[in-house]
C-alpha cells in the first residue's frame, strides 16, 4: 500500500511540473504599440424556435442552427486612455502633452515607469505649469520655424538672378571647387556649406559664365549665374565692375566681410 501511495505521488509530480498552454500564452510578450481589439461576436438565429412549454426544451431542427453575425466586435478597438506626459518620451511626446495613447503602451510601459499619468481633473490642475510651458514652448517653435521659412524664402529670392563673382587663382588653371563658391557666397553674405551648393556637370576651368544652384534647408533650390575673376598673389583682390546682381547685395553683406569693387576705389 505505501510502494502504491509512492507511485501515485511520483505520477502527481510529474504532472504539476507540466506548464499549462493557456498559461504561457497569457505570459508571453506582446508588442507595446499593438492595440488590443474586443473578439466577442454575438450571434443571431435566422429561424425562430417553435413553440414548447417552459418546463420542456424545444425540439431543434437543422434549420434553427443556422446563425447570422448580429454585432461582431472584431475591428471595435478599445477606448484610447487620455493621459499627460511628465517626461519626454520618444516617438510619442514632450513633458507637458496630454495625448490619446494606446492602453497597451500606457498601462504596460509609461504609466509604470513614471512616465505619464491619467488626465484627470485632479492631474490636469496639478501639471497645469508643465502643460502650460509646453504650450509656449511650442508656440515658440512655430514662430521659430516660421522664421526659419521666410529667412529661406527671402534668400532664395534673393540669390535668383544673381550674377555671383568667384576669384580664382590666375597663376595656373585652378579647377572650380565647392569651397570657392562657398567663400564667395560668404563675401555676399549668404552662409552655405559645400554639401549644399550644385556644381556644374563639367568642370570650370575658364572665364565663362556657368549656372550653380543652392540647396536651402532641404526643402527651397535657389539658381544663381557663377562668374570667373582671376586675382594674384600681390593683387588687390578687387571684384570688377559690371556685376549688378552682385553690387545690389553688397550692402548686406555679412560683419567683417572686405567687399571692394572698381566704382568703390575710384570713388575714394
């Protein structure tokens, strides 16, 4: 009797060392940004059931198991939570927004961490500070933003039709380069990298007027005419007359800038 209580309990052991299915689904990992969806579907008969006493069940034929989808709730999602952030979280917001999130990314990562909070009345009078710099913070941005554009718009207005003089070396046949374009954008007061400036397919060698082109915030393309003037080593790095384009910008030119032209000496 005791070898049989042995047996029975090794049996038992083994059996409750055994997961549960159902259990490990439950227990694995799902996907944060993944919105949970409700999978109940109710269902509706398409015959009626004949008449029978309460106390007795109806007799079913294969008609009456015959259903139709009355309300399927498979692509119902569930209700977002409305919540505030407290600190910044990427990909989603800045400390101060107050957002619809999916419940599976708030219950599961930022409520938890800390992160964000419910928008309750309660919530919303105590970061009221924090949303309110958010807002301005954000005002700020735009404007800055706004700004930006007209600064970019104004430039390329400014740069269209412009006959740009570019000094090369007149000692040897110097190739143009996009640094040379860059310095002589920078003596007209426009600030470029070399990264942002087109260059012409063939290579510039010579005194002819060739088209360049700049790339302003990756969004605005502003054409421009290059002109070739050679300078020495003991000239007096003098841009030559004849460059309206040029001229009606000298007087915007960037701080610390050394334009001279022609008409500027001869003035003197």
């Amino acid at each position: 009797m005791f070898r049989s209580l042995l047996q029975n309990a090794k049996v038992v052991n083994s059996l409750s060392l055994q997961p549960c299915p159902n259990c490990l689904q439950r227990l694995m990992p799902t996907s944060l940004n993944s919105q949970p969806v409700r999978t109940a579907v109710v269902m509706e008969r398409l015959n009626p059931l004949p008449l029978h006493k309460s106390t007795k069940q109806a007799r079913l034929k294969t008609r009456h198991f015959i259903y139709k989808v009355s309300n399927s709730r498979k692509d119902n999602y569930l209700v977002k939570a409305k919540a505030i952030l407290i600190q910044n979280v990427r990909h989603t917001g800045r400390a101060g927004d107050v957002l619809y999130l999916n419940q599976s990314l708030f219950y599961h990562k930022l409520f938890p961490m800390g992160q964000a909070v419910f928008a309750t009345e309660a919530n919303l009078e105590l970061y009221d500070d924090l949303i309110k710099k958010r807002g301005l913070n954000a005002k700020k941005a735009k404007e800055k933003q706004q700004l930006v554009i007209i600064r970019a718009e104004q430039t390329v207005n400014d740069l269209t039709g412009m006959r740009l003089p570019i000094a090369l070396s007149k000692a040897t046949d110097t190739e143009l380069t996009p640094t040379h374009v860059m310095v002589a954008l920078w003596k007209a007061g426009i600030e470029a990298t070399e990264s942002s400036i087109t260059m012409p397919e063939e290579p510039v060698t010579g005194e002819e007027e060739f088209t360049l082109s700049l790339r302003i915030n990756d969004e605005y393309t502003a054409p421009f005419t290059g002109v070739i003037y050679r300078v020495s080593k003991d000239s007096d790095h003098l841009i030559p007359s004849g460059f309206d384009g040029f001229l009606k910008r000298t007087s915007e030119t960037k701080k610390g800038a050394d334009v001279k032209t022609d008409e500027n000496t001869d003035k003197t």
